[in-house]
C-alpha cells in the first residue's frame, strides 16, 4: 500500500476589489436625472408663465370690447 503522508493544508484569500466605476457609474446617473429634473421643472414654469400672460392679455381684450360695446350702446342710446 501507499504510504499516507500528511500535506499542509493552505488556505487561500481571494480579494475582489472594484475598480470604483460602479460607484463613477451610479453618480454619473444621479447627476443626469438631476440636471433632467431641473430642466423640466424650468420648462414647465415658463409654460405656466407663458399661460398666465395670454390668460392675461385674453382678459385686457375682453375688458376692452365690453367698454367699446358700453361705449355703443350709450351713443344708439344719446341718438334716440
């Protein structure tokens, strides 16, 4: 038979270390969504602007034609 002889037993240690592009990678993506965010927030203001000043203009118009239809009626209403 064999002879039995006993081996030293190793241990080995594997260490992964990352090369930190997953950490580059997720605030690259943060920086992304927020800049997107700030953009889209601005454009939704300046079409509520936008908006606000035709509602604005639309009222001035409607103010103006109901003067010049009081206007009206009281010179019909002086001829009579």
């Amino acid at each position: 038979m064999a002879d039995y002889q006993e081996r030293p037993t190793t241990t080995t240690v594997i260490e992964k270390r990352g090369g930190g592009g997953t950490m580059v990678a997720v605030l690259l993506l943060v920086v992304v969504v927020a800049i997107a965010a700030f953009f889209l927030i601005s454009s939704q203001t300046r079409k509520d602007s936008a908006v606000e000043g035709a509602a604005t203009q639309v009222g001035q118009a409607a103010s103006d034609v109901g003067d010049a239809a009081k206007d009206a009626a009281g010179a019909v209403k002086d001829q009579q």
